[in-house]
C-alpha cells in the first residue's frame, strides 16, 4: 500500500490532522503542501513546522501547483516551484489540472523539464483523467482519476495501454468513500493497475481537508 496524500486544511485549524499525517508518514508515497492554492505571498510558519515534520519523518513532499490545463504561464508556474524550494524544502511538484490530450503534451515537456532543473526530482501529474500515453514519459507518477467513489465504482474503464506500465507509475484519488469501504478503494486501486492511490472520505467543494483513513488501517 503506497498513500498519496493531499492535505488542504492549515495546520493551525486542524493540528491533529497532521500529527495523524506525520505519525503515519513511512506509509505515503508523498504529502502535497498546499498552504495558499500555492506557495502563498510569503513563507507560513505553521507550514514551515509541519514540512520540517513530516521531513524528519521521512516523507517526500511535494508542491502544489495549479496549470489551469496549460493556461497559465510557465514563469510563475517556474517562480513557484522556486518559492516552496526556499520555504519549504520540497522534494518535488504535484501539478494539478494538466492537460490530457496529445496537443498539450509538448508545452507539459518544456514545463517539466524546466521544473526539474529547478530541483523538482519527483514529478507527479494530474490530469484527473487517462492522458494521452505520452504524458507517462514526463512524469514519476500520473493521476489517472480523481472523482467520487460513485463514479469510481460505477463507470470506470481502463485503456489497455496502460498494461504496458508498472503500476508504479499510476494514482487513483477517489473522494466520498464511506470509511468502511476505504481498504476496498485501496484494493480496488492496485486491481485497476495504480499501486499508489489515496481514497478519503471528504467530498466536494474539497475533499482534501482530513488524511486518508488508510493511513491508520491495519496492513494486510
């Protein structure tokens, strides 16, 4: 079971949350900080505690950073990266709303490729979507859903192509899971080809506001 875990919610409003994150960091595959829809105008002392944190316990931590599907400028997209580097020491980036098709596949290159010169050596892509096969070469981790666990149960179908890859390679984020079904949605991810996955009980407008259950789940 590899967990990853965005965690929306200040640790200030919800210190708990995060002891549980912290307590259970050897079980993620990574933490995505996002303490302003972003890095924010200026370093969060809170934030700065809990990514000191969960570092000395042996998390990777990953930036949050919004590509609008491509709309916005790689430069502040750039200056971002650079600012949760100086703040918060991250190991890499989780870009979110990425494009999925294969005419956005060559702008996601050169913004990938420009993020990891600038000291992102874990890259993890959301398009919340299976994307055009080639976004599987830019990346170390490709969310290939995000949704409700309806959805997840009910209509989801997997492209053959993706046999061709190591699940390794694949995420699942399914919000709205009643917790007594959280170890089947875990389950279910590594069935349907995603090895990492992270399944929490939150729905809409944000899910993200408590840890996945699985991180205190039995193993096994």
């Amino acid at each position: 079971m590899t967990l990853l875990v965005p965690l929306y919610v200040h640790p200030a409003e919800d210190p708990g949350a995060w002891a549980r994150l912290i307590g259970a960091a050897p079980r993620t595959y990574a933490v995505v900080l996002n303490p302003a829809s972003g890095p924010g105008p200026r370093p969060d002392p809170a934030f700065t505690a809990a990514a000191s944190a969960l570092h000395a316990a042996g998390a990777r931590l990953l930036a949050y950073v919004d590509t609008a599907y491509g709309q916005r400028d790689a430069a502040e997209v750039n200056y971002e990266i650079l600012r949760y580097r100086e703040w918060y020491g991250v190991d890499g980036c989780f870009l979110d709303r990425v494009t999925a098709d294969r005419r956005g596949l060559r702008a996601c290159r050169r913004l990938v490729r420009s993020l990891r010169s600038l000291g992102a050596g874990t890259v993890v892509l959301n398009p919340g979507v299976h994307p055009d096969p080639g976004y599987l070469r830019l990346a170390d981790l490709v969310v290939t859903f995000e949704g409700d666990w309806s959805t997840y149960v009910g209509a989801f179908s997997r492209p053959g192509w993706t046999a061709r890859h190591p699940p390794e390679r694949f995420c699942h984020l399914v919000y709205g899971v009643p917790e007594a079904l959280v170890p089947l949605a875990v389950r279910t991810a590594g069935e349907r080809g995603a090895a990492v996955s992270g399944p929490v009980t939150g729905g809409l407008p944000n899910p993200w506001t408590e840890p996945t259950p699985a991180l205190t789940a039995p193993v096994g």
